[in-house]
C-alpha cells in the first residue's frame, strides 16, 4: 500500500520521480484546453474520495482537476455531513470507504486522524494537509523552484515567520532533497524539534537565526505563510500579529537577499500582513505558479499511489 502521508515518510527516489513526473506531465499539458482530459488516462474507472474537514480552495480543486484530466473521477465530502462528524471512528469510515472509492485523500485536523484513516483504508491515503504537515504543497514548492531556479540540492531556503505545518513539511523537505534552510520567526512560533533533527539527521543544515536581516544572507529563496493558521484561535491572533510582525516579508527584506532570490508563499495570503503586495506581485514572486504545480504534483502523487 503506497501512502503518501508525508515528505519524510517517502523515498527520496520516489519523491524524486514524482517531481521529474509532475514537470513532464505539465509540459504534456500546455498546448491543451484547461479541463480537457490529458492523452494518457492512468486513473480511467478509478474513483477517488476527497475529504475535508477544513476549508480549502487550492487543494480541492487541483486534486478534483487532476483526476479528471487523468480519465479518473471524484467525490468530494465534508466532514461534518459524513457520519465521521457525528461518531463513526475513522477505522470504520476507512474500511467503509475502501470498499467504494480506489484511493482517499483527506484533509483534517490532527495528525492522529490521517494516521487512523491509512491504517485502517485497504486503499491508499494521501494526506491533503494536517495541523502538523503539508506534504503535497511542499511537492508542488519543489517543483516550481527548480522550474525557474534549477536544481534545489544545496541551496538556501529561508522560512520567515510562523513555524507551523507548511514550515513543517518545508524542513522535512530539506533532509529528503539536500537543500539547507534558515528558519527566523519568534521562539514561542518554533518549529517542533522532531522535524528539525529528522532533516539534520539526513545532512540537511537547518539554522534558527531570530534576526529576520542576518538569516536571509544569501537565501536563494524566502517562504512565508499566514500569520494565524486555519487551526489556530482567533483569540490569539492579535498576540501572533505582534510577534510576527518583524518578519513580515516586504521589499527591504527581500533587498537583503541573493538579487534572484525567489518569494515563495502557499497561499492563501493575507495581503501586507506577512507579505507586502509589492513582494507579492514583484519580478521574483512565483506564488501562482506554487498553486498551478499543485496540479501537477499531485497527479505525479496520484499515480504513484495507485501504481499507474
Ligand atoms: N495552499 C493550500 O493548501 O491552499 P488551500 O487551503 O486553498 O487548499
């Protein structure tokens, strides 16, 4: 059963392969109408269940997308109207759904959820995002990278701001593809421990420098996020707006950096909060095309789940 539940948990080769994929994939796509199905139709009567239990734009429409344009077709549920919502465990949701659907890919709050749901599905399970990862942005990160920078291995990626599950995945990333990278935010906003001795384990050199200005020296990129995740209180986000505010990634920021240096950001973003608009829309900025190559990386993940 090939899971992909996280960048770590994954054969560098494999994620290798599937980031080569995802390009000559695209490529084989450019000259086609948006929406018509591609060439080859590796997921053709295969049904796919998507799953969410947080809101998501990016997500749910590159993976809907992406199956159709392979020949495969989708459903998507909520949380809250599936009996998983209402006391079902997710042992018995998954073993209910393995018998429908060809692979799940979900999107929930704890980590512990998505770990239930891929030990008890028959099917593979791709992790669509969680509190504490998100591998499949970071797929479609390292694509759009070495889309117009060239290979990653050995360069420098700075993480401004909250150390949170993009952050995560970001790191998990630095072990797996050979690339170094900086994280500068407040301490209270650090990335747990356990992702960064996982990348320094595997060579990575992950550096925790709090002076936004030092740590982006020579950054061949700077990656930022929402100052205030979809999992974290509204209460809070006053207090995170005050800390974070010093790493706000604006045009000074990015002057300190190598003169190429890309911006880098997920999205959804909130505009002159952890990125000015002239960052944002400016010569370096590749944040369209990061949510274009979800489409492309998660077909590549798709397929390598399924084996087709
Ligand atoms: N970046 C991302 O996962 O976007 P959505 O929340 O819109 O899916």
């Amino acid at each position: 059963m090939k899971h992909f539940l996280d960048i770590h948990k994954t054969d560098p080769a494999d994620l290798r392969a599937m980031i080569d994929s995802a390009r000559a994939m695209k490529t084989a796509r450019n000259d086609r109408p948006k929406g018509e199905a591609d060439d080859e139709q590796p997921l053709a009567g295969r049904m796919v269940a998507l799953i969410f239990e947080k809101p998501s734009t990016r997500t749910r429409v590159s993976f809907d997308v992406g199956v159709r344009q392979m020949g495969g077709q989708t459903m998507v549920l909520s949380g809250s109207e599936m009996q998983l919502g209402h006391g079902e465990t997710i042992a018995d949701t998954a073993r209910v759904l393995s018998r429908y659907v060809d692979l799940i890919m979900i999107r929930t709050f704890e980590e512990a959820t998505l770990l239930e749901m891929a030990e008890y599905a028959d099917v593979p399970v791709i992790n669509g995002l969680t509190n504490r990862t998100h591998p499949c942005q970071i797929m479609a990160d390292v694509m759009t990278y070495e889309e117009h920078r060239g290979p990653i291995g050995g360069k420098k990626i700075v993480w401004s701001g909250d150390g949170n599950n993009v952050c995560a995945s970001w790191i998990h990333a630095a072990g797996q593809f050979g690339f170094d990278l900086t994280f500068t935010g407040p301490e209270t906003l650090d990335p747990e421990p356990v992702f960064v001795d996982f990348a320094r384990k595997k060579g990575a050199n992950i550096v925790i420098e709090r002076d936004p200005a030092k740590a982006v020296q020579g950054a061949d990129a700077i990656v930022t996020d929402t100052w205030v995740s979809m999992h974290d209180p509204q209460s809070a986000r006053e207090r995170r707006h005050n800390q974070l505010r010093p790493y706000q990634v604006n045009e000074q920021l990015m002057s300190l950096a190598r003169p190429d240096a890309l911006f880098m950001h997920c999205l959804p973003a909130h505009r002159d909060d952890e990125a000015t608009s002239a960052v944002m829309d400016g010569p370096n900025s590749v944040i369209f095309d990061e949510a274009e190559n979800r489409l492309h990386a998660q077909k590549a993940v798709l397929r390598w789940c399924l084996g087709v």
